[in-house]
C-alpha cells in the first residue's frame, strides 16, 4: 500500500502504541474521509458519510474517555484545556447531528459539510497542540502506550452515531440506552488500564 492510498479500518492499527500517535493517525483518516465524503456522490457518499460519523463518534468517545482526564489530572492549566475541547466536541457534534438529519444528496448537505470539517479542522489542529503534545511530554512510554490500549477498547464501545450533551457522565445518564453504551465503553477503557472503576 503507498502512502497516498486511503487508510483501512484495521491497517497498522496494531501498531500504534502511544495515544498520541494513534489519536494523530485517526485525525488523517477523519480528513481522508471528509475528502471521500466530498468527492463521491448518492450511495457511495451516504457510505462514506456513515463512515465518518462512526469515527468522529468513536474518536470523540476515546478522548473523553482516555485523554481528557489525564490531562485534566496532568497537565498545568489541564482543566482549562479540557474544558476548551470539550465546547468544541460539543458543537461539532450539533453539527453532526443536523447533518445526520439531512440526506446527502440534499442541496442544504455540502454547505453543512464544509463547516463541519472546518470547525472539526480547527479542533484537531486545538487538540494536538495544546492537549496531545503535552500530554506525550507528561508521561512515560508505558503510560502512552496504556492509553492507547485504553482507547481502541473504547473504539470497541463507542456509540455509532454522536450524541450532542454526552460530554460527561452525568449528561450521558439522560440518554437512556446509549448510557448503557457509554457504561460499557468505560468498563473497556477501565479494564485496558487496569483499574477496577
């Protein structure tokens, strides 16, 4: 495979052994896919469409899972932080979720799509340089790799479709079956680090 061809759900996933390596990763086939969404058209970007939902919601469910409270907990100014990228989670996924009303093929889609990927853009590029980079320098390789094992066990768990206001445990409780998705999802990531909840 050359490195211009489009990631595969699966591919070199087993080697990615730091969190921050693998969150970057996911950030690369969120763009490939908005990319996807934008240049195909009626089934074949509803598919991809779908498909970029799915990782944005498992992305977004690993990070709030796995690495927002060790920044919180680690980082100076960690809440702060924290606190920044979950507003900006939280709006992205408003967007996802109006967009998830609409069909593709709908004249109000691409226009809703662009500022998606704009403000999913902004946060990425928030996220890796004031959340990941200092979280790889706040931490040893085992920890990194910890979390990484954390986060694919959340992946596993997460949610198909976001779910605005589920930022936090206690906005997770209203949504009724999907708490119960959300309990497993930190069940995982509790048990891929070894703790008992």
């Amino acid at each position: 495979m050359s490195g211009l061809e489009t990631p595969q759900a699966g591919d070199d996933r087993s080697e990615d052994t730091d969190v921050v390596t693998l969150l970057i990763r996911q950030h690369g086939d969120i763009r490939n896919l908005f990319d996807e969404v934008e240049a195909s058209t009626g089934e074949e970007r509803r598919d991809a469409f779908r498909r970029l939902v799915r990782l944005l919601a498992v992305h977004e469910t690993a990070e709030e899972e796995v690495v927002h409270p060790f920044a919180r907990r680690a980082l100076s100014g960690g809440a702060q932080v924290v606190d920044d990228r979950l507003a900006e989670e939280r709006a992205v996924k408003e967007t996802l979720a109006a967009l998830d009303d609409l069909d593709t093929d709908d004249p109000k889609f691409m226009p809703q799509l662009l500022k998606l990927r704009k403000d999913v853009q902004e946060h990425a590029r928030a996220e890796e340089r004031y959340e990941f980079t200092h979280v790889r320098r706040s931490t040893d390789v085992t920890d990194l790799a910890a979390m990484a094992k954390a986060v694919k066990a959340a992946e596993a768990m997460a949610p198909t479709r976001p779910h605005p206001g589920a930022e936090s445990g206690a906005a997770n409780m209203v949504l009724g079956p999907v708490a119960a998705l959300m309990d497993r999802t930190k069940d995982a990531v509790r048990k891929a680090m070894g703790k008992d909840g």
